[in-house]
C-alpha cells in the first residue's frame, strides 16, 4: 500500500526520492509558485494545463514524446503535482511508460488529496466518456501539504468537499455529521482552524484507503466509492463545463431520489444529505433534464453486461449495490412522448423538438392533401425515428390507409397495429414495416362507454404470447381502471413480465381513468417502454391521460 504523508515541509518530500535520482515532475501550471518550492532544482520539469481536457490521448501523446527527448528512462521517479485530473494523467503516464516506471504525487487540491491522488486509479477519457482508458497502479507516495490549500480557489476547495461528505455518506454517520457540524457553518476556507482542516483530509483518506485496502480491484467493496459517480459522470459528459466535485454533488443528490423512489432511502435522509451539499457551497440543482443525460449512462465503465451497477444509500453511512438492466435505463431516456391528434398538421414540429418521441393518431389528425402532407414530412425532416404511428381499425378492414402508408415510408420510428386487425391487416402492415425499418406496437384496448373490464392475468399472458409470438417488438395494453387495487394489479403483473428475460421491458401497461397520472409516472420510474401524455389538458385523447408538463415538470 502507498504511503500517505500530511506535513506542512516539502523538503520532507524532497527525501522521499533517493539522492542521485533523475526525476521529472508534471505540474499544473497554476501551481507553478508551490512547484518551485517543492522541485529540486535538478529535477526536469514539464508544465501542464489541468482539467478535464488534459485527459485526452493527444496529452499523452505530447508528453510521452517530451520524456523521450529527455531521455527518460525505468531508472527515472515520475512525480505528479497538481488537482485531480493532474494526478490521474500523471498517474496514467508513470504507468505505461516503458510499461511502468515509479511515481510519487502530490496532489495540491482538496479533491485531490483526499480522493483523486488515492488508491492507485490513473486514467484518461475517451471523448466525451470519462474515465475509458486506464489502469490501476499505486504510486510509491503521495505527499500532502495543507498549505497548498490555501492558495484554492473557493469552488475548487467546495468540490473537494464533494468528496468528503461522499465519504461520510457510505461509511461513517460520525465523519458526516463532522462535516455538517464543524465545515458547513464556515463560508471560507480561512475559517477552518488547522485541526478541523486535518480532520477533514485524514478523516476522508482513512475512510478510503480502508476500503482500497481490502479491494485494491475495485471487484467488491470499493465499488461504493463510485457512489453518485454513475450520475454525475453522465451530467458531466453532457454538461462539460462541469467540474469533477459539482457533477459528483449533483449525481449523489440524483442516487440518493432513485434511492428513495426505490425504497431504500428515507426521504429525511436524502434531504440531509442535499441539506449539507448545500451548506457546503455546493450547487444540487440539474442543469439538464434527465432524458438528457441518462444516455451516457449506458457507457459508463461500471456497467455489467445488461446491467448498471449503481451504489445507493440505505442510511447515511451505510449504502448497497444494486443492479438494473440498461434497457430500463434506455426506456427512461426516452420516455414520456405526446400524444398530438387534432392539432397534428400545427404542432408536429414544436413537440417533435421537444420530446423523444410523438404518437400521430392519424384517426382524429385532419385529412391533408398532398401538399399538406409534404408540409407534414418538412415538420419532422431528419426527426421521422420520433414518431409513432397509430391509427385504429375497423372490423375486418384490410386495406392500409394512405397516410398511414406514406409517413411509414418516411422511416418512423414505430408504429401501432391493434391486435384485433384482420391478419390481411396486420400482416400487409407489418410487411411495410419491416421493410422501413419501422419497429411494430401491437395493442389492445379494454375499455368502452360504460365501466370497462378489467382483464385477468391469463386473458393478458395470452395476449402476450400472441403479440410476440407474431414477431412484434412491443406490446401495449391500455385499460379504464376504477381502483387502485386494479391498477396496482395491473402494474404490478406489467412489472414481472417485464423482468422476464424473454421480454426484457417491451410492455406498456396504460392505465386510464383517475388512476392515469399516478400510473404514469410509475411507469416512468419502472422504464416502460413508452409513457404517453397530452400537449396540454384541453388535448387529452383518453380517460384522465396526464399533460407533458404534468409527467415531466
């Protein structure tokens, strides 16, 4: 294991590397004050830019190139002096170069002496995608000097924080309640007396290196510091002007709702956790919707196969692994769509920007002419993956109507075919389908007039083996509910079928009636495959269907 030193003398560290030694350093140029007193003035030297964009290819790229004109070699020591993302590419350097030559770091930032420089992670990105190439290698040493704090910028220091109150979060109610006692209350840096500010580092790093010392790997237990890491890194991926501690704050804030959405988080606690976020300086609010930035979730190195892993909270202090499949994740992503009828030929493309998707209900949308059917296609031009495509039958119809023939050879994204239609129906339908790369809804409705009926568990298992039986991709269901014991049995039955490995969440059960929004927006929460809503409630286009804004506030 690495040794970790906290001392105020650099030229404590300066003894650390056996005299005789060539050794480079990689230095954040905004350090540079704090790098002449550290360096040797034998020492080679090689300026960096910190953040984010250093963790390119093309750095190391340059850098190794530098190392090579300086003839450095396996007998050199690397060391590595600046914030998080210095000491990762410094890290990452050390360990590929001539296949690993030894490195010390001294990390001259909050975060990154109490995370960043810790535990042996070295790594670049991948374009947008953080943290893709990378190794695990400790370095020899890791020097920290809490004088170098002091010189930080105030929301470089408040992203440390981030790190710490992390910490706390998944090991020690002690630490965290440290944190909200003796840190929050002070609004500066200059504030901490010198003991609190060793508390806060020590106190953060032995909550890590205890849990790297038990899994160096990252194969079990140091999984959990990964926690709101899932969120934040797909935050910071869409959102680049992110620093590492914001999008780190606002992916714990986002872990610790879908911690309390499900069930393993007392609301209280959730709160206390945004409650010392907040204190600390640190902003918690999105700076995008979720359907923004869940799709580079699906990217993240922790994912499993068809699995995220995510690091949830059961207590402040205590945390657990859970796994869910990417395609409810996917499902999310693209969830709730608008249903527009009447207004179609007006508002396709003011929604077609708006939202992942649009269902045309071609039966209430105005007949249009072929000029009004070209102006349709410019709506939607390069968006005709976001619509769906619904039109019901009647009875033993057979022939496909002509709109509906023609936005499918457009290349819309789906389109619904009533399980009731004749097979003549369904079968020309799916045919033109196919060829368009169209995916096909298969659905059925039970409702009616009058009080409506409520299906049983076999009438619906044998309605989905018919429906992908025939080979369609979704199954939608739609029933006018008048309890919530019904609608509870209903999702809950969707629910299990859609964990099934056969189905793998391709079945939409639309609840109707007073039951809807709060059907809705447990669908949201389950990923089912689509979430219908209306453009506004004077559009809605079934019993108590729920607004955009309503699902998606």
């Amino acid at each position: 294991m690495n040794e970790i030193i906290f001392e105020n003398d650099f030229e404590k560290m300066r003894q650390l590397i056996p005299a005789g030694t060539h050794t480079v350093v990689l230095y954040d140029r905004n350090v540079a004050q704090w790098m002449s007193l550290a360096a040797d003035p034998s020492w080679e030297t090689i300026p960096l830019e910190g953040g984010e964009g250093l963790k390119q290819w093309a750095h190391v790229q340059q850098v190794v190139t530098r190392l090579m004109e300086l003839r450095v070699d396996r007998s050199w020591f690397l060391a590595g002096m600046g914030g998080g993302t210095v000491c990762d590419f410094a890290g990452f350097i050390a360990s590929v170069y001539m296949r690993g030559i030894p490195f010390g770091l001294i990390p001259t930032t909050l975060l990154a002496q109490v995370d960043a420089a810790l535990g042996g992670k070295n790594g670049i990105h991948f374009g947008p995608y953080k943290n893709i190439i990378g190794c695990t290698v400790l370095p020899r040493w890791v020097f920290c000097n809490p004088a170098v704090l002091s010189t930080l910028p105030p929301e470089e220091f408040r992203c440390g924080l981030a790190e710490c109150i992390k910490h706390g979060a998944i090991a020690s109610q002690d630490y965290f309640r440290f944190i909200e006692n003796e840190v929050a209350p002070c609004t500066r840096f200059s504030e901490l007396s010198p003991q609190v500010l060793e508390r806060l580092i020590t106190g953060s790093q032995e909550i890590k290196m205890k849990i790297v010392g038990e899994d160096l790997h990252e194969k079990g237990i140091r999984k959990a510091l990964n926690f709101g890491h899932t969120f934040g890194h797909a935050l910071a991926a869409y959102v680049p002007d992110l620093t590492h501690g914001q999008a780190v704050a606002k992916g714990m804030v986002l872990a610790a709702r879908h911690a309390v959405e499900q069930g393993l988080l007392a609301p209280d606690r959730a709160a206390r956790l945004s409650e010392v976020l907040a204190s600390c300086g640190l902003d918690t609010s999105l700076p995008c919707a979720g359907n923004t930035y869940i799709p580079y979730m699906v990217h993240d190195k922790k994912k499993r196969g068809k699995d995220l892993e995510f690091v949830l909270l059961e207590d402040i202090g205590k945390y657990v692994f859970v796994q869910e499949p990417v395609v409810l994740w996917e499902n999310r992503s693209r969830n709730p769509g608008v249903t527009l009828g009447a207004g179609l030929d007006r508002d396709l493309a003011l929604w077609a920007d708006k939202v992942p998707w649009v269902e045309c209900r071609l039966d209430l949308a105005p007949e249009l002419s072929a000029v009004g059917m070209v102006a349709l296609r410019m709506q939607c031009m390069g968006r005709e993956n976001r619509l769906m495509l619904t039109c019901p039958v009647t009875p033993g119809q057979t022939s496909v109507p002509d709109m509906l023939r023609e936005m499918i050879s457009w290349g819309a994204g789906w389109v619904d075919i009533p399980l009731d239609a004749s097979p003549e129906y369904a079968g020309a339908l799916s045919e033109m389908a196919r060829e368009n790369g169209v995916g096909i809804i298969r659905s059925v409705h039970f409702w009616d007039s009058g009080e409506g009926r409520i299906p049983d568990a076999g009438e619906l298992e044998a309605i989905t083996q018919k429906t992908f039986g025939e080979g369609a991709d979704f199954l939608k269901i739609a029933v006018l509910t008048r309890s919530r014991e019904d609608s509870e049995a209903l999702l809950s039955w969707c629910e299990r079928q859609n964990e099934r490995e056969d189905i793998r969440f391709r079945i939409t059960l639309m609840i109707m009636g007073g039951d809807a929004l709060w059907a809705r927006k447990r669908a949201l929460r389950k990923g089912y495959p689509f979430v219908y809503s209306a453009p506004d409630h004077n559009r809605i286009t079934a019993p108590g269907q729920p607004s955009y804004q309503e699902l998606y506030p």
